[in-house]
C-alpha cells in the first residue's frame, strides 16, 4: 500500500514501470499501464517524464497482437540503448574486466577492456586509470563494481577476498572513485550473476523468479533469489557455500580454514586432483575436459561433484527452492560433468519427492547483473537501498 507524499509515489511509480520494460520491452504505453496496475493518463505521464530524461526510448514497431488479430504499428518503448551511462567493472581473483553499458542492455557479457589483476591496490589503480582511457566519457554517470568474496556492499569494502588478499585492506568505492570521479556502487560478484539471471529473456520464455545460483570459478559462491529480488541476509555475508566443509579433506582453503568444499571444486581444486589422477603436473583446464571426453567422469572427480552436491541440496532444501543454476567453469568441461552434478543435487533435495526439482547450466550475466542493480541503486533509488 502506497499512502506517501507525491514526491516517493512518483519516484515508485517510475520504479515500476522501468522494472516492467525490464522484464517485457518492447512495451506499448498501453501493456505498460496494465501492467503496473495505474490508469493510462498516469502511466502515460511517467513514460513522458522517463523519455526526457533519456532513461526510456521509442521505437517504430507493429504492436503484439493476439492470434489472428492484425498487428498496428505504433510507437513501442524500451530502455534507452542509445547512451551508455554505466561504467561497468569486473574486479575478478585473475582479470579485471571494464565496458560501457547502456540501460537497456540484458544480454550475455562482452566487455570491451581486460587486464592481468595486479597484487596490490596501487598497482590496481593505476592499471584501471589506464584501461578507463578507452572506455571512458562525459555520458558516464556511475561506476557499477562487480567484486570477489565477503562484501559489505553498503559500507563499499571488502571484508574477506581468500583469491585477493590486497582487497581487505581498501575502501574499494573511495579507491575506483578517485579514479572515474563519479558515483560508484559495488555489487558481490555472485549476487551480480543472481541480479543478471533476473534480467535476462530466458531463452525458453519462463522467467525465473526464485532460484538458487551456484558459480563455479577460482572459488564457489551462491546466491539466491525469491520472488524475484536478490536475496539478502541479514549480515553482509550470505552464499558462501564454498566454505561448508567436507569430513576428510585436508586441503587448505584461501579463507583461512581446512576441508572446505570449494578446494575440491573450484579451478585450482579439480586441476589439483586431475594432476595426481594423471602423475602430471602442467595440467589445464582444456587437458581435463580432453580427459573427461575420453574416461568420462572418473571417481575422483564423482566424489568431488557429489560432496559440492550435498552442500547445494541442503541450501536448496533449507530454503524451499525448486530450481538451482549451475554457473563459470563447469559449463567448459563435457556435458557429462554437469549431469552428474544435477543428478546428484537432484538426489539430494526432498522437494523431488513432491514435486519437479530442476538443476540447470547457464550463462553468466553478470554484466547485464550489474546493469539491473546500477537502475535500482542509482537511475530508480528508493527509499530503501537495499532491493
Ligand atoms: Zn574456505
């Protein structure tokens, strides 16, 4: 119920209709109306607020009509793809990614600039004030930071990046935004991945609302989504499902403790064990999918994908979520790897019994994440800043 002065019933108003182009544009004034629930000559007065300020564009386009109707062109509205007001950056454990994004971008990453991330906070800075030279101009209003490991997104630090040490020791916001001088927000790096899933056109047309993400990469993170927000907890630490520990693993993990799971999955992990399988050790990533082609999925990589499966089947059975995404690396081994693991996640979730439990690859958006997040933080705040 929204009983507030004019001023945040505008601003809700707005929000409202930029979230429905979101997730349906092309949209006709008149989809959008009936959309967001308000009268045509309300909606029709934001939509003309939105397009002066460059935040909505229109476009000739026949009007979606139902079956055997005939299509009248009309002037359809999207998000504005015409500027680029966002500066976007992928402060990744091995490159640092940077592209330009407009607001009505959703689709998967193409970033423009990459670098070799340094190993320290000076010479991170004075690389990117570097790769800002090519993708940099006055149409940019903010920075929107795509970061590793335990994030405060509200305090703009980095409390715990086990793969980037040099990170717990900066306020990363005060840092990128010396060198881009504009506003800047950061977003955890797998929360970006959940918010991009949320943005997207599901190629099927289904889209999603609650699911729970699990990115495989130089670590293992998650986050989850419920009706259609990014879940948030109550400290700044949530989906951090690569430190459960497993009973018998002696591996040492960058977060300071023994055992944890994400030693036997991530990057590092899976080429630790296929190195011993094969008594070699100048192994890829590309040598172990070559490998997994040939033998299939051998036991030491069938222990490995089921111990990870146990973890994400008791955050899913916690949380009553019906659908998990599998995201990053395991997508470049055979597909083989990635049935064994749903199976597995499949077999350990209680839900199955009553109803369809789904474990999925997928891309990662996390570029389309950071732009969803920059609208709702930056183009469309509210009163709340967290969403
Ligand atoms: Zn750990």
């Amino acid at each position: 119920m929204m009983i507030g002065r004019p001023a945040s019933l505008r601003r809700y108003n707005k929000r409202a209709i930029v979230r429905a182009l979101m997730r349906s544009a092309p949209a006709s004034r008149a989809d959008l109306a009936k959309q967001v629930g308000m009268s045509q000559v309300t909606a029709g007065k934001i939509v003309d607020e939105l397009l002066a300020e460059g935040i909505v564009e229109e476009i000739d386009q026949p009007a979606p009509t139902g079956a055997g109707k005939l299509g009248r062109p009309g002037r359809m509205l999207r998000l504005s793809t015409s500027r680029a007001p966002f500066l976007a950056i992928q402060l990744g454990t091995s490159n640092t990614r940077l592209a330009r994004a407009p607001i009505g971008s959703y689709s998967e990453d193409q970033w423009t600039v990459t670098f070799q991330t340094p190993d320290s906070a000076s010479a991170w800075k004075r690389q990117l004030k570097e790769a800002c030279r090519g993708v940099m101009s006055d149409e940019v209003v903010a920075a929107l930071v795509s970061v590793p490991g335990v994030v405060d997104e509200r305090a703009g630090r980095v409390l715990l990046a086990p793969n980037l040490r040099w990170l717990d020791s900066v306020n990363l916001i005060e840092l990128v935004g010396e060198v881009i001088g504009r506003r800047t927000t950061l977003l955890q790096e797998i929360r970006a991945l959940a918010y991009g899933q949320l943005a997207v056109d599901p190629p099927d047309g289904e889209r999603l609302s609650d699911f729970l993400l699990v990115d495989f990469g130089d670590g293992l993170g998650a986050a989850a989504a419920v009706g259609g927000k990014v879940y948030v907890g109550p400290l700044a630490l949530n989906g951090e499902l690569g430190h459960t520990p497993v009973v018998g693993n002696r591996r040492r993990c960058g977060c300071g403790s023994v055992g944890c799971v994400e030693t036997l999955v991530n990057r590092a992990g899976l080429l630790e064990s296929f190195a011993a399988e094969v008594g070699r050790k100048d192994v890829t990533f590309a040598d172990l999918a070559e490998h997994i082609d040939r033998y299939g999925v051998r036991r030491w990589l069938a222990d490995a994908l089921e111990h990870v499966a146990t973890a994400i089947a008791a955050a899913a059975n916690v949380m009553g979520i019906d659908r998990v995404i599998i995201t990053g690396s395991l997508n470049e081994l055979p597909a083989s790897v990635m049935e064994h693991l749903s199976q597995a996640v499949i077999n350990g979730c209680l839900w199955r019994r009553f109803g369809k439990m789904i474990c999925h690859g997928a891309p990662r958006y996390r570029l389309a994440g950071l732009v969803a997040a920059g609208i709702d933080r930056i183009v469309m705040p509210v009163e709340s800043w967290e969403v």
